[in-house]
C-alpha cells in the first residue's frame, strides 16, 4: 500500500478507511521530553462499525434495539481470561452509578510485567515478526487502516475492555455471558452510545477502559502515509476489536508540529497547522466524516500545556519539574482540528479589570430574537450549547491569554483589552458561541500565519500586537469567526476551504465593526476600502497562480465523493505554493459579500443565523449553504440567482468571477480609496520637486490616515518607478512607519529594499527577525514587472526561514537583492 508522492506537485491521500470501521473516541496519554524532541507514549482508540453508526445516524432507537439482540459471526478468536481487578491500574475507592470509575492520577503500569516492553518488541518488529502481511492476508482479514506518517510505531494490541470492574452491564444480550469478542466489542458499542446527559460518566468510562491490561498483540505494518492493523480471523470490521492500544512516539522531524524556542529563549512545541494535519502527532482518521470527541493526559517539564479542550485544565505536579494536564472534548470533531502547545508560557492578565470585560447577560432584541431557534438540533448526539438556556445568551465566553512573559506589556495594551468586545460582537451577529471557552497563545516568531483557529484555543502571531489595534482586532475577529464556520461547521470535502476561510474573511470586518461601535455609514466606508485592497490582492492572485490552483470547487460534480473504502486525496494539498495563495479567501469574501448586497444585510444576516443553527456540529458542502440560502430568501431577491449559476461563476471556474468584474467596473471608488489616491498625488508631486525650492511655495499637507488607507498608499507608491531618499524620509517621518502594524511595515519594507534606502534598513532587518510570518506580497506584475524578482527574492528567502534570520544573513540579502535590482534596471 506504500504510495510514494512527489510533494512539489501531488495530493495529500486521506487514507483511513471510515466507511468500514470509525473512530468514535481517542483517549491519549503522552510524555513531551524537550530533550529528544519527541513525544511518546499511548493512544487508544474506541471504534464503531460503519455500516453499525449509519444505521444508528439513522434511527438511533432502532438500531440499538436490533443491535443489542443480533449475534455476530467470528473467525474463532481465542477466549481471553484476564482477571477482572488489578490493584494497580483500578480504584475501588471512587464509585459512579455503582460501576466502580478509575482515578485519572494512576497510570498503568503493566510495562513492568513485560506485557509492554517496548524496546523488545522494536526489535521484533524490525525483523518484520508482528507486520501485516497485506499480499499474502487482505483478503481474508479485515485491515484497519489509519492515517500515520512521521511516526515509530512500537506495539499494536487489543483492550481488553471487560476486565473493567462494573462495565459487563453495559451489555443488555443474555447471549453474551462468556468474555469474548462479541462481548467486548458490545462493551464498546453501549458505550460510545452513551446518552449525552451521561458524558461525564462516560469520560470516566474511557478514562478506564484506556487504562485496562492488554488481551493480545495485533498485526501492523506502517508506509509512508498509513498505519495498517489486523488480527488473525477477524473477517469483517463487526468482528474487529473494537477498543485497541498503540504504543508509539514522534519524530523530532515529524511535520505535523514544530520544535523551538518562544521569544524568552525557552524551548516549547506546538501544531502548526501543517498540511499533513496531525498524522505525525498520533495515528488517527483524517477524512473529516471520521468525527470523534477525545481526552488527553500529557506530562511535561513545562509551566503550561494548552489544548483544544472543554476544560481549563490546571497543572497536577508529580515531581519537581514535571506536571500532568488533563483535557477532555464531548463534541464530536475531526482529529485534524486537534491542537496542543507546550511550553514555559505566562498567563497575561490585565492589571485593573474594568466593567466592560465581564461577561454580561441582556435581554435580546427584536433583531435578535431569531437566535433562540426551537427545536431538536440535527447533528449527532453530545452536549450542546445550542440547547443550553444559559450559553445562548452569554456574550462573552471564558477566556485566557497566554505568552511569553517579554510579550506581557503589548498583551496588556492590546490583546487583552480586545478580546471582551470581539467575543461579544460575534455573540452580536451569530448568536450562541459554539465553544464553552477560548484560550489565546501567542505563538514563535517562526508560527506561518498572522493566527490559527482550534476548538476552544487559538494561536496568534506576535505581529498583530504592534502598531495599534487594528491588525489585532481585525486578525482576532478572524480567528473568533472560524469557531462558527471552519470548526462547528466545517466542510465535508477539504477542497471546499472556501467555507471557513471565505466565511471568515467576510465575518471579520463585521465582527470588527460591531467591536469598534461604529455607526452603520462608518462601518460600510471601511469595509468598502478592505474590499478595495482584497480586490487589489485577487487580481495579482490570479496573476501569480497557476489556473488549476484558481478554483474553489475542484473536484466539481465529485465533491465528497470518496471511495469504497472511504479513502480519498486532497487535491494540491502538497503543493508548497498553496501555503502562500489566498484565494478561497478572496475569492469566498466576494462571493458572499456579493449575495449579501444582493440580499440586505439584515436578511442575509438572519438567514445566516439560521443556518448555523440548522448546520452546528456537522459537516456540509457548498450546495448544503446555497440551496438553503435560496429556498429561505424572497423569490424577488432571487433575481437570476441559482445554485448552478453560483457554481459556473464562482466555484468551478479559474480567474476573476465575472459579476465581480462588472461589479468593480461599474462601482465608483469608494471615498476612502478616493481620499488615498489625493494623498498619493501629493506624494508624487514631492517627489518631483527639485532639492531646492522657491521659498513662497507652498509646503503639502498630509492627511491622518487610517492604517488600511496606509497599506493602500504604499501599494500605489510601489507603483512608482522611483522614489527619492528624501521622499523615502519624508515617508517615513510623516507617518511613523517604522511603528506601524506589520501589514503596513511590510510594504514600507518592500519599499525600502526596491529603492536601496540604506537608512531605513534597520527596519527590515527588524521585520525579518520578528515578523517572518507574513506571508510575501508578491508584486503587481502588471504595472511592476521587472521588480518583481528582486522582491520575491528578498521574501521568498526568508519570510519562511527557521530559526529567526540572522543579521549578517539579512545584510547579505539585503545587499544581493539590490545588486540583482540594479542589474535589471540596467538591462534594456
């Protein structure tokens, strides 16, 4: 099964085969050792027959009752008689419901009988004595296959779920009283099936079951992108154990999360949100239907370990310097959405509360009424905050922030006074927070986005804390909106990335109107001159990427489609150019801001509202958001809209959109583009003037700007030919750009390097080294095109470099991508 991929061109394969057999719960229990760079130890894994969990989706009753009476056939496994009580892995002193639940403190510690000799059976599985012999046995045994790479797999084996004291009466057969396969695999079903009123029974339950002895060793072997189990006679995946246990660490090279230093010099490790997703962290499902809840015991010589959790867990020390953390999720989520950070963090904390930052309850208005939708919600069963009086009017949700203690005073000034009113203006628009809390961290300087959204946590770059609140509060409304649309919602086909990040971009400048208080005209002006600058970006967009990359909707007619077996690839999910292309961005913004001036803020809006009600919790794909979208709005506002329409001119098809371009041609620029383009002409004037000047004439007066309209005035000043160190000064006196936030710094930087203004290289040795995050703004080749290669170079080199550039690299750089300037303004 070893499928080797050329990843400068090809796709990422999603391997796992969900429609047999699914993932229902992951109960991790892992070691961090910052030494080694690896994190090692247990994950087991509570599965669920496919074709058992379809028929169940579809009447949860029905199926339990005909499941619970049907004898299933096996191929003979051999009868397991392990004693049910061990003094060392069970507590008999904590009860629930009469069935007797571990402690969280024990670990089992069954390794020191052998059963879990590691390095024993490495070498075993070096001389290929417990691989699967997939030629020889495919078809005769069923092969459980999980999405794995960057991994050292050390052992496979079968929980043996009965020997846990008190769980023998979850099987409601009077068949079944000997312990065997069926019976353990019926332990298993009663209990991923638990009502979700039961939820912290069943935590408990997992929490035990993971920590129950061994009943036998299964059958692996590993390739570059799967981890495939089997046992000898299990036929079908109904006669598959159902709970196993693989013992495995990382590599210090996996891909799936980084090894570093914060900004203090002190080492931690992160998910970086890589594009093999977290394969390299612990094998798992990866296809997004493979929706499952998990809980995680992780111990680390570290003053924090954050995950994505319900819970604020809270360090258990268990000896000097080193402590246990404990996180837990009940709803049900893809495993890519799984995140942890580990490291020697500080949690920041305003020095005086104000008023304002507490969360506040308010009686809802008319506008608002449509947010408490009745009814049963459509997803599968947990906890939802939906159905939850309480949570659906809780404005702003629980949260922390945490950083490295240099990072405390730009936290203080911006991030923790921000975060109140972005949670509240989301609350403002969208109703119901889909998660019960929010952690923040800021992240390494060498973190590859402006921020990353998680359940229950996200990570932002150090960049958005200087230069003001704009690029913070723009950046945090982002991340807040992708827990509706990317998170509680997400797409059941990857290709479709429009549906969180469209969704996003879009929701941000109105999350971020809401948070500013501004009046319904300001709010429109500044919205309108992001779209200026986002419509600015999509035409080099589509300028700098290949056609194929354009599209939003790829697989067209065969979007979530997925094979027999459940298996699938995501198309250019390897292609290393995808990491700097914004077009499900852009080109998701447009579209829906383009239904939303078709509709009227105020019903698409409360259609929108309505939507993530009905889709909360599960998975969908374009056609689930259009179709619902045209059957709810009035026949009048239709117009010509249809959903093959929306796909012809904006899914399926390369390029600008055409009712954008007649959009932006017909459209008159907007007054704040208009008040920038009055600002450049002053500028070009000045820097036409000659060295010396007639004393009577008239010095210009520049305008106060609004940090977009900066970035837009660079933008248009990079479309000069040349600029003068004395304009360049000017530039920058006038402006304070050296103090500006990154988006305006980077095009100050650009700038800087295209004209060889010495004087300000400081600057870009400052943005290299504390804000490589920033994705290169490739340059508008239709109006600039021999620049361009001296400007991706001086990018391209070092916005992704690791660790941090060092200065005399950033000299060299500078002084190369000058020469390399000169040498094309000579040419003819």
């Amino acid at each position: 099964m070893d499928i080797q991929l050329d990843p400068a061109r090809d796709d990422l394969p999603l391997m796992a085969n969900t429609s047999h057999i699914l993932v229902k719960h992951y109960v991790l229990d892992l070691d961090v050792d910052f030494e080694s760079q690896v994190i090692e130890g247990t994950i087991v894994l509570f599965l669920e027959d496919g074709k058992r969990f379809k028929k169940q989706n579809s009447s949860v009753e029905e199926a339990c009752q005909s499941e619970s009476n049907k004898a299933c056939k096996f191929g003979m496994p051999e009868p397991c008689h392990i004693p049910v009580t061990n003094a060392r892995t069970f507590s008999s002193e904590m009860e629930y419901n009469d069935f007797a639940i571990c402690s969280k403190g024990e670990k089992d510690t069954s390794d020191k009988d052998g059963n879990h000799d590691n390095q024993e059976h490495a070498s075993g599985i070096s001389s290929s004595k417990y691989c699967c012999d997939t030629g020889n046995h495919g078809s005769e045994d069923f092969l459980l296959v999980l999405d794995c790479c960057d991994l050292s797999v050390l052992k496979v084996e079968e929980v043996d779920v009965a020997a846990v004291p008190g769980l023998e009466k979850f099987t409601r057969s009077p068949e079944l009283t000997v312990v065997s396969e069926e019976f353990r695999n019926q332990i298993v079903h009663e209990l991923v099936t638990l009502p979700a009123n039961r939820w912290r029974e069943q935590l408990d339950y997992y929490a035990c079951c993971s920590q129950a002895p061994g009943c036998g060793e299964l059958l692996f072997d590993t390739d570059t992108w799967s981890l495939q189990i089997r046992k000898t006679g299990a036929q079908t995946a109904t006669d598959f154990p159902h709970a196993i246990r693989i013992w495995y660490k990382t590599k210090p090279e996996g891909r799936s999360v980084t090894w570093t230093s914060d900004q203090s010099g002190r080492p931690c490790v992160y998910t970086v949100g890589s594009p093999i997703n977290n394969r390299a962290l612990f094998p798992c499902q990866e296809p997004p239907v493979a929706m499952s809840t998990w809980q995680a015991t992780v111990r680390a010589a570290a003053s924090f370990v954050l995950m994505s959790g319900e819970n604020s867990a809270k360090p258990t020390q268990l000896w000097e310097g080193c402590s246990s953390w404990y996180y837990y999720v009940t709803m049900p989520m893809p495993a890519s959405t799984f995140t942890i950070a580990v490291g020697y963090w500080t949690e920041m904390k305003m020095e005086t509360c104000s008023s304002n930052d507490l969360a506040t309850e308010r009686p809802f208005s008319p506008s608002e009424a449509d947010f408490r939708h009745v009814g049963v919600c459509s997803h599968m069963e947990y906890p939802c905050r939906f159905q939850n009086a309480s949570a659906t009017t809780q404005e702003i949700i629980p949260h922390r922030v945490f950083a490295p203690v240099c990072l405390t005073g730009a936290c203080q000034e911006t991030l923790l006074r921000l975060i109140p009113p972005c949670l509240s203006a989301a609350h403002s628009i969208l109703g119901t927070h889909p998660f019960s809390r929010l952690d923040v961290l800021i992240v390494p300087a060498n973190f590859p986005s402006l921020g990353m959204a998680s359940p229950h946590i996200v990570f932002l770059s150090q960049s958005i804390l200087t230069g003001g609140s704009h690029l913070c509060g723009t950046r945090l409304c982002h991340e807040i909106a992708h827990a509706w649309f990317g998170l509680a919602i997400g797409a059941r086909d990857w290709t479709e990335e429009w549906l969180s990040e469209g969704f996003a971009t879009h929701l941000e400048d109105v999350f971020w109107a809401a948070a500013q208080q501004l009046d319904p005209h300001e709010a429109r002006e500044q919205q309108e001159l992001r779209a200026c600058l986002r419509w600015r970006r999509l035409q080099d967009e589509m300028q700098c990427s290949p056609e194929e990359m354009q599209v939003l909707r790829p697989s067209k007619d065969k979007t979530g489609h997925t094979s027999d077996s459940g298996a699938s690839v995501i198309k250019h999910g390897l292609n290393p150019e995808k990491i700097f292309m914004q077009v499900h961005y852009l080109k998701g913004y447009f579209l829906l801001r383009f239904l939303t001036k078709r509709l009227g803020d105020e019903t698409y809006f409360s259609f929108l509202r309505k939507f993530v009600h009905t889709f909360h919790g599960q998975l969908i794909l374009s056609q689930d958001f259009l179709q619902m979208l045209l059957e709810n709005i009035p026949e009048e506002k239709r117009l010509e809209l249809s959903v093959e329409n929306i796909y012809q001119d904006w899914l399926e098809s390369s390029g600008i959109p055409k009712p954008l371009q007649r959009e932006r041609r017909a459209g008159a620029e907007c007054r704040l583009a208009r008040q920038v383009r009055a600002e450049v002409t002053k500028w070009i004037r000045v820097n036409r003037r000659p060295r010396k000047r007639k004393r009577r004439e008239k010095e210009d007066v520049f305008e106060k700007l609004l940090p977009d309209q900066l970035v837009l005035l660079l933008e248009h000043l990079l479309e000069q030919k040349t600029l003068s160190p004395r304009t360049l000064q000017s530039l920058q006196r006038t402006y304070h750009l050296q103090d500006q936030d990154a988006e305006v710094r980077h095009r100050w930087c650009e700038l800087i390097v295209k004209h060889k203004f010495t004087k300000a290289y400081k600057s870009v040795e400052r943005f290299l080294q504390e804000d490589q995050s920033r994705p290169p703004r490739l340059l508008r080749q239709r109006t600039v095109p021999t620049e361009l290669p001296a400007e991706a170079l001086l990018l391209r080199a070092v916005d992704w470099t690791r660790p941090p550039v060092p200065t005399e690299l950033i000299s060299v750089l500078i002084l190369h991508t000058g020469s390399v300037q000169q040498e094309q303004e000579s040419s003819p």
